[in-house]
C-alpha cells in the first residue's frame, strides 16, 4: 500500500498494492446514496469502547437523504433532498436522530410527487397535469432557486441554519430538528447567493462572501458581516451588512465562490460540460492530486514589485507582486501522487483558526469514495491514518478537550458506513486526535448514506 512519508497506521485491514485502483464490492458503497426514512424519535446507539466523560453535545451533520421522488430521479449527488443528523453525547451515552428539512423543495416535491424545483444538476419540467398553455407560460418564469438545505449548518447569534449555496437558508431547532423556518438573505443585504461555508469568529460574528449581480451584467462579489448577538435581543441577520465589496475583473467571466477561500469559472466549468467526452479520453494524462499551501500576502507596498512577499518561516510559497498591481501566488506543495488525496480539510479552528497551526484531519480518497481518515502535521509532513475494510468515513470534526494544553488534545468524530460488515451497517467513529487510534464507536442498525458538513454543539 503506498503511504504518505512518515505514516503511522491505525486499524487492521489488508495491505493493498501500490498504486493500482480498488474496485469496491457492488454492494459497497452505494449504500452511500440510498434513500433512507427520516425517524420518529432518537435510537440508541450501542457504545464499544469508552466515550470521554467531557464529550457532552451534539454532532450535527447535513446531507442529502433522498435520492428520488415518484418515479423521478435526482440526477446529482448534490441534489438529493436535505437530512439533518444528530448523535447525542451524554454520560457516555449516544443517541441517533434525524429528520427531513422541510424546504420548500422537499414538501412541494413531496406533495406533488415529482421534482418541482431545479436542483444543481436535475431540471424540474412543468407539471405534466396542468394544460398546455400553462406548461407553456412556465418556461417564462425563469429558474427557480432552491433552499435545498443540504450542505452545511453553523450559529447566527443563538439560533442554527443550515444552509446550500444560495440565497436561502434555513433556521432549523437543533433538540427537536424541526424546521423553524426559510429566510431569504437577499432582504437583508445585497448578495444573490452566499456560500455555505462562512468564518466565524470566537465571538460569534459571522463572516461569509456572496455574488451580487447589477445593472449592465455588472458582477461583484460582497463580504457579508453578521453580527453577534447584542444586548437588545434582536435577530443578527437583521444587522446583516456589506463590508467590503470586490467588483468583478472580467464581467464576461463570473466566477462561483464554493466557499469563501475557493473561487471556480463558470465558462471553463461550462465548458467541461460541453466537452466531456473529450474531457474523459484524456482524464488519465489530468495532473495526480497534490496537497497544496497558499499564503496571502496582507501587508502589500508598490515598492515590493517583483519581490516574494512572503516572509514566513517553515513554507516555501510565494507571492510576487507584479507591476499591473496583480499578485502571483505559487504553492508550497507538501504531498503530490495518485493516492496521496486529502479532502475535506478541518483544524482545531476555534483556537487556531487565522493562526499558525500545525495539524490538519481530512479525508483520503481510494477510488472516488473516502475510504480512512487522516491526520497530517503540515511542518513535518508526519501522517497519521485510520482505516479498516468496507468502511467509508466522513468528513472528521475536531473536538477539543475543555482544558486542553495542546492544539491536538481533543477527538476526531466521523460518521463511517460499513454496509458490508453485518447488521450494523453505520456507526459514530471517536478517534484520538493525537494518534488516529480509535477511543470509542457508536454502532446504529440501520444504513446512513453520505452526509457532507456539519459541527460539533456542546452541551
């Protein structure tokens, strides 16, 4: 099996070979993205190992739970309807729970039982029951945005909302996963879409960035400032502000924001699309994954042109300030090959967040599906790895002890599915942060398909 240098294992499994792709068992992980039903009331989950007395809270975690409605598919994973999850941490017992989001998309789809509204990749025609001329008026309606609240939740003051990648999010209860209600972000502040990965800061202010579309095809992209919550009481969002606005290079080329450090091109993403065949005969000749370190110069003087502005020790990155004010980043490369992925990156962000730190937990990827969970020094390039058959974690959560001294004293959670493993096909997985060695798991009866982000709530 080919490891990263310096890689400690933790687990059992069998060695595989290097480099040569694994095909998974067909029941395997398509187990991921079943349609599920949601729960009446939280189960209780079977604890081996020994869950830490100071892990009291809640592990709550968005995903897609629905894959189809009547006899209409959803085409993309991204477009499977929004399941909130739960796993309840008290007195070293753990609870599941969850239920569906109630967007509009879910209870429209749901009552008409078919895709009523436009998802990232599945386009909802009009309603073949209505007459003609109604069918026909509907293509001048323009696309509706969905709140298909799938992809992450976090705090705004006391309340929680989970969120996709438009306008709309979603002010969910996290006791009891009722769904509150639907909040148009576009009221408060002029952005047409905000990311669903926002900063927040220790003291609760939340920062996010979103495009903001005006008048002659002009394209800007806004940071957006939610106050935390004030002495008066009154809802954040309604102090929702624009801070700094960023206006668009080249109107012609907009770009999506994914989150608030990643930037994509809609017209090179578009043309992928168009291209795709093409795009397919030559995947194999495509760049091997590479973990990359960028460093962004905030300090900039006109006098610095064509020198590297940066000046922090331990990285080799760049930044060349050139003489059109255009700033040239180059990585600091720290793993490049085949097997050498690691996705959905996350810190010990409430103490280091905007800070040198030195660990970071992710994922690593066998074939398209994360099948261990990482812990990589970004100093010394050690890696730690967690990994056992037929097993496909999510994304891991760092939480940190109430006392702790050191930046990796806490726990990594991560939900893993084990379809093939016996009547407990799911489980809460607790790790050591500081070795990857498992501590506790949390073992449930029934299958949880893919979840995408989420946060730990303490109690």
């Amino acid at each position: 099996m080919l490891l990263f240098p310096g890689t400690k294992l933790i687990g059992s499994y069998a060695p595989l070979k290097p480099l040569l792709p694994v095909e998974h068992p067909a029941g395997g992980y398509k187990k991921l993205f079943e349609t599920v039903e949601e729960l009446s009331s939280p189960i209780t989950a079977h604890v081996t190992g020994r869950i830490p007395v100071w892990l009291r809270g809640s592990l709550l975690r968005c995903g897609p739970g629905l894959f189809e409605v009547g006899s209409e598919p959803f085409y993309h994973l991204f477009d499977g309807q929004a399941l909130l999850h739960k796993f309840d941490f008290k007195e070293g017992h753990v609870t599941y729970y969850r239920r569906f989001i109630r967007t509009d998309a879910y209870v429209r789809a749901m009552t008409e039982k078919r895709v009523v509204i436009t998802e990232f990749g599945t386009y909802a025609y009009p309603d073949p029951c209505k007459n003609i001329f109604s069918r026909f008026f509907s293509y001048f309606k323009g696309v509706e945005i969905t709140d298909n609240a799938l992809v992450n939740v976090y705090p705004v003051g006391e309340d929680f909302y989970a969120c996709t990648e438009t306008n709309f999010i979603t002010k969910i209860n996290t006791e009891n996963l009722e769904t509150i209600k639907k909040v148009d972000v576009s009221k408060y502040v002029s952005v047409n879409g905000v990311t669903a990965h926002p900063h927040i800061e220790n003291d609760g202010t939340v920062y996010n960035i979103g495009n903001c579309f005006g008048k002659n095809f002009s394209l800007a992209y806004n940071i957006v400032r939610i106050p935390p919550l004030q002495a008066d009481k009154k809802d954040p969002m309604t102090k929702c502000e624009v801070v700094v606005q960023f206006p668009c290079s080249d109107r012609f080329k907009p770009s999506y924001v994914h989150r608030y450090e990643f930037v994509y091109n809609y017209l090179y993403l578009a043309n992928l699309r168009e291209n795709w065949e093409e795009v397919k005969k030559n995947a194999q000749k495509a760049p091997q994954p590479e973990v990359r370190r960028y460093v962004l110069p905030l300090n900039i003087e006109k006098a610095d042109t064509g020198k590297n502005l940066i000046t922090l020790p331990n990285t080799t990155a760049t930044a060349v300030l050139h003489s059109d004010e255009t700033i040239w980043l180059e990585p600091e490369v720290i793993f490049s090959g085949p097997r050498q992925a690691f996705e959905f990156p996350q810190i010990n962000y409430t103490k280091y967040s905007g800070k040198p730190y030195t660990y970071a937990y992710g994922l690593g990827l066998n074939h398209f599906v994360p099948d261990r969970l990482c812990k990589m020094n970004v100093k010394t390039r050690e890696t730690w790895v967690w990994q056992e058959p037929d097993a496909y974690p999510s994304e891991p959560i760092f939480v940190s002890h109430p006392d702790a001294l050191e930046e990796d004293d806490g726990v990594v959670l991560s939900i893993v599915i084990s379809p093939g493993s016996g009547p407990k096909p799911a489980y809460l997985l607790i790790l050591s942060a500081k070795d990857m060695s498992e501590v506790a798991r949390a073992e449930v009866e029934i299958n949880i398909p893919v979840t995408f982000h989420g946060l730990f709530k303490r109690a």
